[in-house]
C-alpha cells in the first residue's frame, strides 16, 4: 500500500505561454538590418545636399553680400598688415631697459 500523503508531484505542462529565442533573435537581426539601412540612406541624401553646387537663384540674392563680404576681408588683411609692421618694428628696435646686472 503506498501513501500519497506529503508526497510532490512533478507537473509539467507542455505548450501554453512561453518565449521563443527563434523569434527574437530574428527581431533583433530585422531590426538592425533596417536601423543600418536607414542610417545609409539618411548618409546619402545628406551628403548630396551638402555636395549640392549654389544656383542661380541662390546667387541673385547674395550678389551685394559677396561684395561686402570682399570688403570685410581687404579691411581685414589690412589690420594684419599693420600688426606685421608694428612686430617689425618692435623687434628691431633697441630694449630701453637697461639690464642690471651689467
């Protein structure tokens, strides 16, 4: 005679519930393949806009600005010079300190 009092019972149940790897890992590797293909494509147009060469249209409007632009940078190099001159200057000219200890 056998006792079922205090004894466990294994119950596996098959099915029901349960995740699959298979699956997510090819969500993974779909998602992964469409993240890299975007950034490919997100690339090239990008960098066709930045290769784009200006039109005419664009020029017609910034015809003046090209010219003052022209103007800030003579006034410009014209300051450089001038600095260049007074370096000059300052470097061929005598120290007025007269050292010390001589």
């Amino acid at each position: 005679m056998r006792l079922k009092f205090f004894k466990r019972e294994k119950k596996f149940k098959k099915g029901g519930f349960h995740t699959n790897p298979d699956i997510s890992w090819e969500i993974v590797l779909y998602l992964a393949f469409a993240l890299i293909v975007a950034s490919f494509v997100f690339g090239f147009f990008l960098l066709k806009e930045i290769g784009k060469e200006p039109g005419a249209s664009e020029l017609s409007g910034r015809g003046q600005a090209k010219i003052i632009e022209k103007e800030r940078i003579d006034r410009a190099l014209d300051y450089f010079a001038e600095r260049e001159k007074k370096s000059v200057e300052i470097l061929n000219s005598p120290s007025p300190i007269v050292d010390p200890s001589r």
